[in-house]
DNA sequence: ACAATGTTGTTCAGTGTTCAACTACTAGCG
DNA sequence: CGCTAGTAGTTGAACACTGAACAACATTGT
C-alpha cells in the first residue's frame, strides 16, 4: 500500500489509448450487432460457443466459462435467447443440478445471418488498422495478459525449443 | 455484402484472445473500483477527467466527448455523482442550453484515494505481464485502432522525419 | 448411513446503459 | 425580425449486469 507504482507518462498515454481503442470497439460491435442481428455482443457469443459444441449444447457453468461471462449473466442470458427461440434449456440426466443449453435451429440460423456483418465489423474496427505484424504482435499481447487474467480461457502458450530433457524422468 | 472476409485461424485466435483480454481487464478493473472505491470505472473516468480540467470543470458535452462516453450515460453519472457529493452542476452563463460539470473537494479526495488502487490494478493486470518493448508496441497498435474508430479522441500521430517539403507552399 | 462441504443453476434487488423523444436554447439566413 | 436547422442536456422505458442469497443436488470423509 505504500507506495504505488505510478504510470509514467508514457505508460498513461498507452493506457489511454488501449481504453479508448477497446470501448470504440465494443461499443460499436454492440451496437453493430443489435441493429442487424438484434442481439447484443455478449449474446452472440453465447450463440457461437454453442454453435461449436459438440451436438450445439453444453452444460450452463462450461458455457459460462468459455464465453467468458458469470453463471448469473448467463442465466439472464439464456432466459432471454430461449424467448426469442434461439437457445433451448435440457435437464442433465447425469446430474441432478444441471442443465443443458441448446442451440435451436431458429439460434443457428439467426447466427449464421448475423455473422457476416459482426466479421466485418470486428475487420474494420481491429485489423484493418494495422499491419500484419502489428496483428500478430496483438495476438502474442492478448494471450500473454489473458494468461495473467484468466489462465483457464488462454490458449496453451506456443510450442517453443526447449532445452531437450533428459530422458531419464524416473 | 457479397464475399465476407472470413477470418483465418490465425486471426480468430488474435480476436478470441483480445475480446478475452480485454474483458477480463474491464470486468476486474470495474469491480477493484466498485469494491474498494463505491464507483464503476465509468465514474471514475469521469472524474479523473474534471480533475484534469482547468477550474476542475468542463461543460457536459466535452467531458462526456474526453470521457468517450454517450451524452445520455454522463447525464445519468453525473446525477448519481451529484447524489454522491462528488460532482456538483452550474449553469453555463455563456450558453443558456449549456451545464457545467464541477468536482467538488469530496469528489477530489474520493479520487485521490481511489487512485493507488486502481493504478496498481491496471498495472497488475496489463503492464506487468509485458515487456517494455510490448507495451510500446501495443501503444502504437492502440493509437491507430483508436485514430480509425475514434479520430477525435486520438493523440496527433507521432512526429516522424517526414520528406521535406519544397517550402514553397504558396 | 450421515454430516459437512462444495457445486450448479436460478432469482432478486439494485444499479448502469441505451435509444429515442423531448425541452430549451443558439446560429444561420432570408 | 422571424424561420429553420442545429446543438446541449435531460428524461423515461426497456434492457442488461452485478453480487448475494438461495434451493437442489453431488461429493467427500467418517
């Protein structure tokens, strides 16, 4: 608590412009998508990570956690998709708690029609701005603090030469 | 509408982890400062910036213009800033239509206690896993994301050795 | 079998955000 | 001057999100 690691300004300025840069982006990827789609960003996740599951459907907590998002938004969440028809709830015959979000038809057809403006979109907003190897530097940036973050969402870091084991391990 | 530009893999997984990063800042930045502070980072953006301002005021539609926010949202904020005690508002004697935003003493201190924490969260969670020679790069990346989304709110670019100019302009 | 502990998913109240409508004023132009 | 158009700021209704509390079930250990 005593003393705190000010920014210098160079590290504000950088600050700064990352706040500005990720807000500019969702804010408008929101709007994006709830004016074609009429579903907001947090949604449409939702709906991929179903998409992408085996069978379209996953236990309510693993959609949760790969969507990034709380099991109270995403209780809130699926409550409403299920009134628009786009995502069905299945009791859990394996566990008595659970629960099973599914993708319906309708849902997948709604993602399919939403996902060409949002890919758009996220194109102009993020990386059309930038070079190829500022998009990657941006990739090794993003897993690197969501490594930090949230160690359970990141991707296994890169496959780098290591030092070769003995081979004698016991 | 024709063609999409899909994104490739590489792609996907630079987006996947951005939207995962940055979320996963927002979202802890955001309850750091509700826990420890009794604001979003919303509010404290917003007085963040009245402290900065000449007088320690700025008219609503600046502050909301410097604080990237809609008008709508900063005139929520500032009423709850006000019941707060934080913020207080004046009529605009130049402009009959305009208000001032003014941070009040309370407000100030609220801020400079508030601050240490939120700096070494934004430290913990974005600096501290990077290099020195990441966080410059993702300086640049995040100025020109900005300088296409948000022209208004981004630094002038940085002054490189330019051709010179005949300087016979007219 | 039983108690203690942890997990799953939902709900509630409180709060924040959005969009569109609205009032009040200013500015430009004939 | 009077008309039109634009800008500043606020409001209300619909919607989304949060943390905490809760019920139901699973798991662990004895």
């Amino acid at each position: 608590m005593a003393d705190t690691r000010w920014l210098d300004a160079e590290e504000q300025a950088t600050w700064r412009a990352f706040l500005g840069a990720s807000r500019a982006i969702f804010e408008e990827l929101d709007r994006q998508l709830l004016r074609d789609a009429g579903m907001p960003l947090t949604y449409y996740e939702v709906l991929v990570r179903l998409s992408e599951a085996e069978g379209r459907q996953l236990r309510m907590h693993e959609l949760a956690r790969l969507s990034g998002t709380s099991r109270s938004r995403l209780s809130h969440a699926v409550t409403r998709l299920e009134e628009q028809g786009w995502v069905a709830r299945r009791d859990c015959p394996e566990d008595g708690r659970g629960a099973y979000a599914t993708l319906t038809e309708d849902g997948f057809e709604a993602l399919r029609e939403a996902a060409p403006g949002h890919v758009e979109a996220v194109r102009t907003l993020l990386f059309d701005p930038l070079t190829a190897e500022q998009v990657a530097t941006l990739g090794t940036i993003s897993e690197q603090v969501l490594r930090a973050a949230r160690p359970d969402l990141a991707p296994p870091p890169p496959a780098r030469p290591r030092p070769p084991t003995t081979g004698t391990t016991g």
